[in-house]
C-alpha cells in the first residue's frame, strides 16, 4: 500500500512540474509558483511514507532473523538430546580402554610382520650399504645422462667418393644413436620439470 502510495504522490509531482514550465512558458509565474509549492508537498509526504516503509522493513528483518535464531536453536536442542542419547552408554575411560586395546592390537600386528619379514638363515643386509649402492647407480646413470646431452648430435664428416656423399651403415647406426640421444634428453627434461 506504501508503494501504491508513493508511486501516485510521484505522478502527482510529475504533473505539478509539467504544470509548473507551462505555466512559465504562459509568463504566469505565479501560479507555477503554487504548481512548485504542490511539488513540494508531496515530496514529504513521500519522504514520510519512505520512512515508514524503511520502519516496515527493518521490522520485517528482525522478525525473519528471529526466526531464523529460532528454528536454529531448536535444531540445536535437538542434536543435544541426540547426542545425550548416544552417550549414555559410553564414557571417555571406555574410549581410552578402546583405543590403548586397538594400539596395542596394531604394535602386536607390526612385530608380526616383523618377524615374518626376517631372513631365515641369517642372511642380514646392512640397509646403510645398500643405501649406498643405490645413491652410486642413480650417480652414474645421471652421469651417463649428462655425457649423452654434451655429445656432438651429428657427424659431418661423411666420406665423398666420385663427389657423391657414400651412404654406409655407419651412418644408419649414427642416426638411430641420434634418435634415442634426443628421446633421453626429452625424458631427463621431463623427470627435471618435475
């Protein structure tokens, strides 16, 4: 009704100042003036209707968000009672016993695979020795890598018989080293983007 209201107290305010210039356009000041004056009173009742509606709608706002605390303080009164319910059977000793039962079920079932992991006959590896080993492989295969990328990529020199260039099977052999050189160095670039 507010925005009934206001929207006919504009074309009202509207009117008044189409009024208002025709009047000015027929030299009659006066009575543009009184179109003015109309203008004016309609614009604060429009004014007190905006503030009774901004009222309306502040009230509207509190009344959704206490509603919105109420049904959220009912849901949460409800997980309470649940939750009551579901731990009336159960403390935190029974939870600690539970949980001491179950660690030492897992450190049992670790010394298990401890001991079927075991050698039988003795043999022992030292783990250091061969985490040695393993370092020197991955040293030489990157030092393998490294002189396969500063390697020439082509040879020119190519011997020349009766000013054809021969094709011998060197030169097939060179090509597919070639080959596989460039797809290595694209796999190390790869593994060394990662």
């Amino acid at each position: 009704m507010l925005e009934k209201r206001e929207a006919y107290l504009q074309n009202k305010i509207n009117h008044e100042i189409t009024e208002a210039k025709r009047y000015m356009g027929l030299k009659n000041k006066r009575a543009a003036m009184m179109c003015l004056k109309k203008k004016k009173t309609y614009e604060s009742q429009i004014e007190k209707l905006s503030g009774a509606n901004m009222t309306i709608q502040t009230q509207l706002m509190a009344i959704e968000g206490a509603n919105v605390s109420l049904q959220t303080l009912d849901v949460m009164n409800m997980g309470a009672r649940i939750m009551k319910d579901l731990h009336k059977n159960m403390t935190v000793d029974d939870v600690d016993r539970t949980m001491e039962d179950i660690q030492t079920q897992m450190d049992l079932a670790a010394d298990i695979d401890q001991a079927i992991s075991q050698p039988l006959g003795g043999v022992m590896f030292d783990e250091d020795e061969l985490d040695a080993e393993l370092e020197a492989l991955e040293q030489e295969s990157l030092d393998q890598q490294l002189l396969n990328i500063n390697a020439p990529s082509a040879i020119t020199d190519h011997p020349v018989s009766n000013g054809k260039v021969e094709n011998k099977p060197h030169a097939a052999k060179v090509s597919q080293t070639q080959v596989d050189e460039e797809a290595e160095l694209r796999a190390l670039e790869e593994s060394m983007a990662m």
